[in-house]
C-alpha cells in the first residue's frame, strides 16, 4: 500500500517542484499570518501554477472571515479548503454552499474525548484530519512538530477520507503509518531545516519512503 501524502505549508518553488516530482497527492498553502508559512493569495497562486492537474491544491486557513476566503479562492482556485481552527458545522455547511470545494476540518487530538469530537465533523465535511493538539501557548494551531498517541485512531472506522498530522517525519512515518493505520499523512515541519523552511530533499525522501508503506 502506498501512503498518500500531503506536503504542506510550501512557500517556494523549489519545494513545490520537489513535491509534485517526488508524487505528493495534494499540496497546502498556508493563510494564516502567525505561521512562518503563510503566504498571500497571490504568491501562492504564482506558486501553483507549476502544480499539475491530478494534484490537489489545498488552501489551509484557520477561523478566516469569509474576505479571506472569497480571496484565496479567487486567486488560487483550490481543490480543498483546509480549516483548521474552529469552525462550525454551521460555518462549514456556509463554505461549502458559497464555495461547491471540499472541505477537510483538521482536529486537534490530545485524548480520547477528542476523538469522540471528531464525530461532530463526520456528517458535514468530505476529508478529516487528526493534528496533535497544541501547546496552550502555541500561536498556531498546526505546524508545532508535536505528535499525538497514535493508537487512539488504531480501532476507529470512519466514512469520511482522513489524513494524519503532527510532527510525522521521515524517521517516524512507519511507525505513525503502522500504529493509527493511517493511508494518508500531511507532514509540514518534519520535512523543513527550520520553521517555514522546506528542504526539497527531505520531502524527496519522505515521498520515496512513503511509497514503500
């Protein structure tokens, strides 16, 4: 089985090219300025017209008003909106009827309370994705390389796609993979020199090794 990934957080062409040759299923474009990820919605734009068809475009966004949004669409033309704050059912059902995109709500998971929240979500979203929960200081809600007990989703089934996060990198991904039975991670910090800076190699080889799972 070969792992889908989800390279996000990408600010350079560099790393953007690394992502789609080394066969990243989506990519994710940060708008939220507290990450050293974020970008505007142009540069993000100029950034993904070097991504080919058969690649989702995900744009991450986090309690963003609908400005925002209109503009992100506007300019990057997503596949996915990412929302990773604390959206609603009411707010997602409101995006996805001003929008007709996919919506995947992230999910901070730190215990197994968490994971019966997650529910909530099922019945109004297409994708799910579990992120560690962050630190109560943190000024971002993703991004924070910190990991979770993965054998909290282990015997879960849900009817929705859903995507692992939270501090997966190349030296923990079958495990992570192995552990919650994960077919698709998003890894952002684990494939970067420091935050907001991806090393193109480090994500040649976290694909190479996910296609191996």
């Amino acid at each position: 089985m070969t792992v889908h990934v989800k390279i996000c957080g990408l600010s350079t062409a560099e790393a953007v090219a690394a992502a789609v040759a080394g066969g990243a299923a989506m990519v994710g474009f940060v708008f939220f300025p507290p990450s050293p990820r974020s970008l505007t919605p142009a540069r993000a734009a100029e950034l993904a017209a070097a991504v080919p068809a058969g690649v989702a475009k995900v744009a991450l966004t986090v309690d963003a008003d609908d400005a925002l949004i209109d503009t992100v669409v506007a300019h990057l033309r997503p596949d996915i909106l990412q929302l990773h704050g604390h959206e609603s059912p009411a707010r997602i059902a409101a995006l996805r009827a001003r929008h007709g995109l996919e919506i995947m709500k992230a999910v901070a998971i730190a215990g197994p309370g968490d994971v019966v929240r997650a529910r909530g979500y099922e019945s109004c979203v297409d994708r799910l994705l579990f992120d560690a929960k962050p630190p109560k200081d943190a000024t971002r809600p993703g991004g924070n390389a910190l990991v979770f007990d993965w054998a909290l989703l282990a015997d879960e089934h849900w009817s929705r796609p859903w995507m692992l996060a939270g501090g997966i990198d190349a030296g923990n991904l079958a495990e992570a993979v192995e552990v919650s039975g994960a077919a698709m991670v998003d890894v952002s910090s684990g494939v970067e020199d420091a935050p907001g800076v991806k090393n193109p190699q480090k994500i040649r080889d976290f694909l190479a090794l996910a296609a191996t799972l």
